[in-house]
C-alpha cells in the first residue's frame, strides 16, 4: 500500500521549519555562512514551497474554486 501524501498542515509545518535554519544560517552574526549550504538550504525550501502551493491550488479546486480565481492570485 502506497504512504498517503503528506498533509497541507505537515508540509507547512516542514516549510517553517526549514526557511527559519535557512535564516538562522543568513543571520548567524559568529561566522559568515558557507553560501555553498545557502543554495542547498534555499533549494530546499523552494521545493517544500512548491509542493505547498501545489496542496493549497488542489485544495482550492477541491473546495469549489475555479481556474480563473486561482490563476488571479497567481
């Protein structure tokens, strides 16, 4: 049986977690940040974006919304 995708309030939680030690990372005022870990923590938190936004567009046409009304937030 397949694992059940993970939750909006899951990734969401995943999302906050990860861009809060990308900006621990930035903001660390004892030594200046390997950007080389910088990319990877960013990339990291784009995808987890990108997959936030996908739940949040699936949810909302889930809940009634149309193309249009979506495509006009984005």
């Amino acid at each position: 049986m397949a694992d059940a995708p993970p939750s909006l309030t899951a990734l969401s939680a995943l999302l906050a977690e990860q861009s809060s030690v990308l900006a621990a990372s930035v903001g660390s005022p004892l030594a200046p940040p390997s950007y080389l870990d910088l990319v990877r923590r960013a990339q990291d938190v784009d995808v987890l974006a990108e997959q936030v936004l996908k739940l949040c567009v699936q949810q909302s046409r889930d809940a009634g919304h149309t193309w249009p009304e979506i495509g006009d937030l984005l």
